[in-house]
C-alpha cells in the first residue's frame, strides 16, 4: 500500500491549489456568487487551460489518462475553497458516461470540446417521485424510425440551466421502477421541446428543473444499450459518489481549519474560547470525523474502477454514509463554535455547513446509504479481513 | 402524583384552540405553517386580535393586563399557540422588557410602556450583545456617560434581532467602567429615532433578514428613560434572562413540526412507497418523538413546582435542561424534516419568488426545509449557548 501521492499528482495538485489561492478568495468567491451565471467563465478558462477537463480521459480520446486519484485531488482542493464551476457535473458526471458508456465516434466527438473547455454537460435523471432510488425513471424514450422521442420532467439538475447537452435517462421499456429499459440519452439542452429553469440551490451553485416535451434525439446519442442503460448509470454515479467525497473532505477540512484559527482569536472572559475543554473536545470531534472521511474517501477512490459493481456499489455506501454523517457533525459543531458569526452570510464557515449539507442531499444521504449497505450484507459479511 | 390534566384544564385548551381557529387569519398560519417569514404586519395584526381579547400578556399581573393564570394554564395557552401554529407575541416586549418595567421600572414608565407593549404600538429590541460581548456578556463596552438629565450613549450592538421594525431598544450599556464589570452597567430604554442611530442589516446562513448591527454615536438617552438604579442593570439583565423558563423549550414548536414532518412524509415518495412507511425513517421520528415527551413530562413537573412554590425559591433543578433539550429537539425536527424532502431540499427560492412553480415539480413546501435547518442551528447559540448552559449546570446545579 502507498498513501503517497507521485510526483505528478504532487504537481497537480500545487497547481491547482495556487490558482485557486490566488482566484478564490471568499470575497471573489461572493461576487461569482452573486452573478447571473452563479460561476466563472474566466475561472472555467484557467481550468481547461491548466488541463482540468481532460484530466480523467484517455490519451487516445484528447485527454490526460488521469484516473480516480486525480479526480480525487481535484476535487478535494475544489472543495475547499467551495468552486463554483459546473466541473462536477460536466467532467465527472457528464465525462463519465463517455468514458464508461461512449463508444468510439461518441468520444471523439465530445471529449476534445470538454477538454477544451466549450463544452458544459449535465446529467439529468432524478424525477419528483424517484428521491435516491436511481432505478426510478418515468421519463419515456419512444422508437421512431432512425430516432427516439423523449418526455418527461427531471429535477434538480445540477448546473442543468448552463449546460450544453444533457445526458437523460428515459424508458425505452418496462414500469416506473424496473432495472431493466432505462436507455442513456445525449440531448442538446437547446432542442426543440426542451425547457429549463435555472435557480440557484442552497449552497450556491445552480441547478434546473427540465421539461422534456416530445423531443427527438438521433440513435446514435444512446449511451451503450438502450434498453438497458442502469448499469451504466450505476458505474458513473459510484465514481460521481467517490469524487462527491472527496469534495466533502476538501469542504470538511477547510472548516475545521477555519474553526481551529478562531478558537485561537476570538476571546470570551479573558481568555481565547480555544481555551475551554468542552470547546477543544469538540474541534477533535470534528479533527476525527475528518481523518475518517479521508480515510473512507481514499477507500471510495480505490473502488471506483472496480469492475464487480456489487462490490464496488458497498463501498459507495460506506463512503457516503460516513462522509454525511462526519460532515453533518462537523458542519453543526463549525457554526456552534463560531457563535453568532456562524450564522451569518458575512462569514465562510456558514458557506462550508451549507455546501456540506448539500453534499449529503445529492445522490443519497446517509440514511439512504446505510440502508442500501445494511440491504446488500454490509462491508464485512464475506470476507476474513 | 396525578399526571392527568384535570377538566378544568381540558376545557380551558380546548377554549383556547377553539379562539385560534376562529380569529387567527388563515393566510399568517399558513406561514406559520412552514417557518416561512412572517412579517411586521403579521405580528401586529394577530397581537391586536389577542390583547382585544386580554390575552397578548397573560403572564404579566393582572393591574397590567395579564389574566391572572397559574403556570399550568399560561403553559397550555402558550403550547397551543405555538401547535397551532399561531404567532406568538414579540417576546422582546411581553416577555422580556415588560417584566423589567412591571418589576424594576418608576409608575411613569409602567404607564407609557406597558400597554403599547401589550398592543404592539412599539416594537422593542434587544440590545445586549456586543461584537466583543457573546457569552462573556458582562464585559460590554457601550458607554452611557451622565451629561445633565441626559445620558450620552456611544457603542455598538450586534446580532439584534428584528431591529429594523423596532421602535424602542432596550440596552445594556456601562455607566461606571471602574467598577467590577458586573457593578457598572446600565439598563437603558433607548427610542430608536433618537440621531445617531445607525441599523445594518446582517443577512444569516439561510438569507433570512433578523438581525443587525445597532451603532450609537453620541445618542441622547433623557434620564427618566433609566430602569431601576444606576449601576443594578445587570441585575435587571439576569432577571429577564431567568424569566424565560416556561417559554424556552417551545414544546408546542416541535409538536407542530412533528406533525408537520409526518404528514409531508405521507406525501413523499421513497423506494415507491410513501416515506413514512419506511421503517428507518418511522424510526428516527419516533426517537425524536421520546426526547419530547420526556421534555414536556420535564417542562410540567417545572411548572408544577414553580406554582406550588410561588415565584420565590431557587428553581427547580430540572429547569436547567429545558434549553439545551429544547434546542437539540428544535434542532433534530428540522434536520428531519429536511430529509423528508431528500434531494429537493436543494433549490434555494427567495421569498416572494412566485416563479418556483413553473414549470417545477418540486412541491412548494420544500423550499422552507433546508433554510429551517439553516436557521435553527441559531437555537443553540442565543440566550445562552449550550455551552455555557452546561457549565451554569456544572456548577451551579452538580457543585462542580
Ligand atoms: C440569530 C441570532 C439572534 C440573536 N438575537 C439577539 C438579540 O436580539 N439581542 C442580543 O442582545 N443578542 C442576540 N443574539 C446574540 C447571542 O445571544 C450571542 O450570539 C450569544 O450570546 C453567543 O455569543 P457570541 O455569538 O459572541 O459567541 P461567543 O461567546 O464568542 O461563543 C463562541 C463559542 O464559544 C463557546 N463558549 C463561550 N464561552 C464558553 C465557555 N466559558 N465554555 C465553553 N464554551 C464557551 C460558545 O458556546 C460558542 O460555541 C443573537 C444571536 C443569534 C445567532
């Protein structure tokens, strides 16, 4: 085993932490904030120019070869200074069923515009009535011809309202809630019958609601089959889950570091609050619950090209539930410690609290996790270690 | 030991809902209903309806419009107000600076303050904290310096809540900063017109708009506005800040929230059956649903002790926990209640923006789940954090 990062990564990673030093300072991060975008076209810029989006594809496809490693470092630093940029969904969720869906034409088509920067994905699945279920698609992909014809609404779609091409789930086949006949749409966001509506979420990135009213998308934009695309979508969401993770440590970390430095500064009776046990007690709470993150995220990153999808799916849950329930417990003891200034917009810590909490909405709380993880026999039930 | 509600009592609840059901406007329950923000009018409307009917200060003596109740019937007035849910009236003015005046304050002051209070013709506000002055709160630096029959007050407040409506400020503010800091303060009554008042708003995590920052510069305070002594401020301060003890645990908030949290958990699907029929959920639910019965059997044996004792007497030990016990379940029941609109606690909407439904399938009372959450992590730091409460306990309570 090697905790190490290599030479590369090394660099990466510096790299990547002095543009952000230098790009996201909290006030800057306010005002991209408070734009109409909700994110920084610039910042998206230094990203691809610096070879972000190409990051996790294969050489041969107009990428880097990077894998989970980097995306976890990636992510994790991004986390911390809690970007704004639609990365996630275009790079690990959109990129990802290109990677482990797209075949040969697809990627050649797409993967030079992410890398390059001009081209904004978003993965479009989550419907009113499906919470974290993801086998729930109601979305119908009717056969027509050389064509399909998709109708539906999809929810809360992360950076759905700047995006230029969706990546849908629609049935081809089957009810509401089967494994089978979920098929893998590449829609332009721009297609006739397709409307959106941006907001902002909690945490400050952007999200839409999406209407898909008779929309007719070529064959050749299916990812892999058709008429059985939940594999897929399970594969790319594990390695969405890994990524989200490691997010979760960056976003973890930066509050427990800002809260340590407060405890130094902020005086109550005389003394630093850093002072008081009941205080110290709590910041190693969260110093604990963040090693364990780490811990489980690196365990999440290793399992994320897992080819056994039972397996790799166990791990997920594991990773989700201990990062919902440490970030849960780092974010609420941030603000306590912080006192008023937890509570107000004016300060970082409350951005940290809110984007954690958020983490853990996306793609399955923890609650959601544990019982999916209880349901397949838990992390230990079948082997000696 | 009887624990019972005796039929006097029942009937009195019953009385008391029947009230709400016919007087409260239908459109200030409905934000009730979700903790949306209800606004100054919404106060003002529904604390007329209560004090015409001699019931906006039933705790107060009855020479100043109370009613006259024991603490069992105030209780059962007060937790089916806030189940119903109504709102309750500005506790700045009849819970906190009422009780002052009544207490400690001149017959002037009773007779100029006490009955706009009761109606709401003044919004008060409370200016204790200090941006250096939280929990250590007897070290506050606002300075009042005596000129003639002024006081002359320069300083800073923070965190004041809903000061943007106020009138009035009650302040805590140092008169003789060579005293032993607990010796040298003040209780002033501030009008909030008065020049040199400045009030900035501070926008909280959830984008809600409570609190702000009250600057004074060289403010002209006459001196018929001081309660009580020079210099005994902070006990007025502890007073009120002990007064509280019936009200803190709000018992009737998360027994509307419970209920709330079971029907929207009807409503929302999981695993393609309703959320409430999932086993885990039923179980978190019915967890916090213990932690509150076993605040409420606490809050009760609270208050029948303090009726059997009077209002003198050192407090029931029990009492001690009803703040950190009532904000933790506070605290839990939106938590879960954000969880039972999994991933569409997300959106964020500003108020009053009427766009959210179109085209939305998110339901519309999402939108009030995770700011809920947001703003109730407050409940845990104000009053008192739970911290310094443990350590009040620690000593006070065990002789630590
Ligand atoms: C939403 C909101 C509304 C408010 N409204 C009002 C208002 O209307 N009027 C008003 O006057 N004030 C108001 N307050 C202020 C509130 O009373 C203070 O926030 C509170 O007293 C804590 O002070 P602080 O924020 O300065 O935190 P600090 O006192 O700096 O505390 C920071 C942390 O240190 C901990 N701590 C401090 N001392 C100790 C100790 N001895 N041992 C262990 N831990 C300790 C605290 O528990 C907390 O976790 C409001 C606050 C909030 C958040």
């Amino acid at each position: 085993m090697d905790f190490d990062l290599s030479e590369e990564q090394s660099i990466l990673k510096d790299a990547l932490d002095r543009l952000l030093a230098d790009k996201y300072g909290f006030e800057e991060r306010n005002r991209i904030l408070k734009s109409d975008a909700g994110w920084s076209a610039a910042i998206w810029r230094h990203y691809a120019e610096m070879g972000l989006m190409a990051l996790p594809f294969a050489e041969e496809d107009g990428g880097i070869g990077g894998g989970a490693v980097e995306s976890m470092i990636v992510m994790e630093s991004l986390g911390r200074v809690l970007a704004l940029e639609p990365y996630f969904a275009t790079v690990i969720l959109g990129g990802g069923f290109l990677r482990l869906g797209g075949s040969t034409e697809q990627r050649a088509e797409w993967v030079p515009q992410i890398a390059e920067g001009a081209l904004k994905l978003a993965f479009a699945h989550t419907e009113r009535d499906a919470r974290f279920d993801l086998n729930h698609v109601e979305t119908t992909a009717r056969k027509d011809g050389g064509s399909y014809v998709l109708s539906g609404a999809k929810s809360v779609v992360l950076h759905g309202d700047c995006a230029d091409r969706l990546v849908v789930t629609a049935r081809t086949a089957g009810g509401p809630r089967e494994e089978g006949g979920v098929g893998v749409f590449l829609v332009d966001a721009n297609a006739d019958g397709v409307s959106r509506r941006g907001y902002a979420t909690q945490d400050g990135l952007r999200a839409a609601e999406i209407t898909l009213d008779a929309v007719e998308v070529p064959a050749e934009t299916v990812f892999g089959d058709p008429e059985n695309g939940l594999p897929l979508v399970r594969h790319v969401v594990d390695q969405a889950i890994a990524a989200l993770c490691a997010e979760a440590v960056g976003v973890m970390s930066a509050m427990h570091a800002l809260t340590v430095d407060y405890m130094k500064v902020r005086k109550q009776f005389g003394v630093p609050i850093g002072s008081f046990q009941a205080l110290q007690h709590k910041a190693v709470d969260m110093f604990v619950a963040l090693e364990q993150a780490r811990s489980m995220t690196m365990f999440a990153t290793m399992m994320a090209d897992e080819t056994d999808a039972a397996e790799r799916a166990r791990a997920m849950h594991a990773a989700k539930a201990e990062i919902g329930r440490g970030g849960r417990l780092t974010g609420e003891n941030a603000v306590q410690i912080h006192g008023g200034v937890g509570m107000t917009m004016e300060y970082a810590v409350g951005h940290y609290f809110k984007r954690m909490t958020m983490i853990d909405v996306a793609f399955g709380n923890s609650d959601h996790h544990l019982r999916q993880l209880a349901r397949a026999g838990g992390l230990f039930a079948d082997t000696a270690a | 030991m009887d624990l019972r509600y005796t039929d006097e009592e029942i009937a009195f609840r019953e009385e008391v809902r029947a009230f709400f059901r016919d007087k409260l406007p239908a459109d200030i329950r409905e934000k009730m209903v979700d903790a949306e923000h209800v606004g100054k009018d919404d106060f003002v409307r529904w604390t007329r309806v209560l004090n015409e009917k001699g019931w906006a200060v039933p705790h107060w003596p009855v020479e100043h419009g109370g009613t006259g109740w024991g603490p069992m019937k105030q209780y059962i007035y007060l937790e089916e107000l806030q189940k119903f849910p109504a709102p309750q009236p500005l506790a700045f003015g009849v819970n906190m600076v009422g009780p002052v005046i009544y207490t400690f304050g001149n017959d002037d002051q009773k007779d100029r303050f006490l009955p706009r209070i009761a109606n709401l013709d003044d919004w008060w506000c409370q200016g204790f904290s200090e941006p250096g002055s939280g929990s250590d709160l007897a070290s506050l630096k606002t300075r009042a310096v005596r000129e003639a029959d002024h006081y002359i007050v320069n300083g800073q407040k923070t965190w004041t809540t809903l000061a943007q409506y106020a009138d009035w400020i009650f302040c805590l503010v140092r008169t003789d900063p060579a005293a032993k800091k607990q010796q040298g303060i003040s209780f002033l009554l501030i009008d909030m017109t008065s020049p040199g008042i400045e009030v900035r708003p501070i926008v909280t995590i959830d984008g809600g708009r409570e609190i702000n920052e009250v600057f004074l510069t060289d403010v002209r305070v006459p001196v018929e506005n001081l309660v009580g002594e020079e210099n005994k401020g902070w006990d007025y301060a502890k007073f009120l800040l002990g007064n509280e003890r019936t009200n803190i645990a709000r018992i009737g908030v998360s027994k509307q929230r419970v209920a709330r949290i079971r029907e929207l958990a009807a409503k929302e699907m999981s695993s393609g059956r309703p959320l409430i029929e999932d086993e885990r959920f039923r179980e978190k639910l019915a967890s916090i649903e213990i932690d509150l019965k076993a605040l409420e059997m606490t809050q009760l044996r609270v208050i029948a002790a303090d009726a059997k004792r009077g209002d003198t007497g050192r407090p029931d030990p029990a009492s001690s926990i009803l703040k950190i016990k009532g904000s933790e379940i506070q605290q839990a029941t939106t938590h879960l209640l954000m969880e039972v609109m999994g991933p569409y606690a997300a959106p964020y909407l500003p108020e009053g923006d009427d766009r959210w439904n179109e085209p939305s399938n998110v339901p519309d009372y999402a939108r009030f789940a995770a700011p809920s959450y947001f703003n109730n992590r407050k409940v845990s730091i104000y009053g008192g954090s739970n911290e310094i409460q443990k350590n009040i306990i620690a000593k006070a309570v065990l002789g630590l």
